[in-house]
C-alpha cells in the first residue's frame, strides 16, 4: 500500500512493501556538504536521500536503483516535489557500467548501502528488505567501485557505516583510490557506544581525517538533543 506524507516541506511517497527508510538517511543527509555540481545517489531506493540533496543543492542528480518498483516510486517523488527536470532514476544493478552516470560527471556520490554481513545473522526473509540491508546483491566495494568511476577528480562520497565494520570501510575505500576525510559518530545518547558512523571521502586525495564530535540524538531522560531537533526540524 502507497503512503503520502509531508516531509520537509516535501510530500513523500512510499510503499509499506518496500523498505522504508531510517534516521540513518536523514542524518546522512544534513551530513553530506553542499555542492553545486552533478550528483548520484548509489542504492537510492524511493528517493529519500535525493530529494534532501535536491532540496538543498541546485545540481542535477542522477539515481540508481535496483528495485523496479521503488526506482518507479522514486521516480514519482522526483515528479511531486518539482525536481522532474534535473532528477532522474535507472532501474539497475550499479554494478553495470552502463547504467551508471558518465564517467567523471558527478560532484558528489551519496549512499545509505546495505551494511550487514549476510554470513553475520539472520537475514529477512522479504527478498526487497534483505537486498536492501544485507551485502547479497552488492558490496561495499562494488559501491566504492562505481563512485569512483562517476566522480570527478577530488569528488566526494558520502555514505553510512556499521562502527563495528569500520575497518572493512577504511580498506574498501583506500583499494578504490578513496580517502577518508571526515568521520563522524552517531550514539544514541551520551553514554552509549555509536551505532552509526557517517563517512565523506574524497577522490584521489591525499590522506588525512577529520573525526568530527560525535553526534548525540537523546539526552539521559529521553529526549532529543538541540542536533536532532534541528536536523528533523522540530
């Protein structure tokens, strides 16, 4: 079943059969910087993602998706919300260079990819939410491979992590011709471990890491920190 809700001062579409999306997209939103070039939006499923980043960036955008049926919906969220003639959605596995933005064309690649180990747990037995959560259909570094391929030189990838996977993000990254150039840590309150780290490389760069302060959503009663307030606008 569809679902419209505002957003932002956006109206979202979503399906309740697909995956919905997460705090994790919307931080990863306010996370990435401003930019004025093209940009991608790897794994994009409804269009979470590329509309914060159409929201707050005049460039085109380019959208890759494996799902047929949430590029489609993604497709309408680009429609409703006036972004029709600079966004645009591929049905497609990223790992096809043919359906990918033209090499070097992009200023900023952004993505909330599937971060679980599919030899770690259980998996879900909905084939959309597993492939949308679990590394079955695509890698981190079939994504670091694609960005890389799209983004100019010095571009900037943007993306969510497992903190407990951290160290399978530094190596995918330095194997792609990616440094890490900011980091930062996300915890659900003060005194508990991160559960999110939010990531932006650089093409070519040279190394050097900024750890940014973490970012801290509830306070000890519950809650939401003055930072999560102004990310969701409250």
């Amino acid at each position: 079943m569809r679902t419209r809700e505002p957003l932002y001062g956006l109206v979202y579409t979503q399906d309740t059969d697909l995956p919905k999306f997460g705090t994790d997209s919307l931080l990863l939103g306010d996370f990435c910087p401003p930019v004025r070039g093209n940009m991608a939006d790897l794994g994009a499923g409804c269009g979470i993602l590329s509309l914060l980043l159409l929201r707050k960036n005049p460039g085109q955008l380019r959208a890759v998706e494996l799902d047929p049926a949430a590029a489609t919906i993604a497709a309408e969220n680009f429609a409703n919300n006036g972004f029709a003639g600079r966004a645009f959605v591929t049905a497609g596995d990223l790992r096809c260079a043919e359906i990918l933005p033209p090499v070097g064309s992009c200023e900023l690649v952004v993505t909330n990819p599937p971060y679980f180990d599919p030899a770690a747990g259980t998996l879900s037995p909905d084939a959309a939410r597993r492939a949308a959560r679990a590394e079955e259909c695509c890698t981190l570094g079939d994504i670091c491979r694609a960005a890389r391929r799209i983004l100019r030189f010095r571009g900037r990838l943007c993306l969510c992590w497992r903190p407990d996977r951290a160290a399978e993000l530094f190596a995918a990254l330095a194997e792609t011709g990616f440094a890490a150039k900011r980091l930062r840590t996300v915890h659900p309150r003060a005194d508990r471990e991160a559960n999110l780290l939010l990531c932006e490389a650089r093409s070519g760069a040279a190394p050097g890491l900024c750890v940014m302060p973490p970012l801290i959503l509830a306070e000890a009663d519950g809650t939401p920190t003055a930072e999560y307030r102004r990310i969701y606008e409250m």
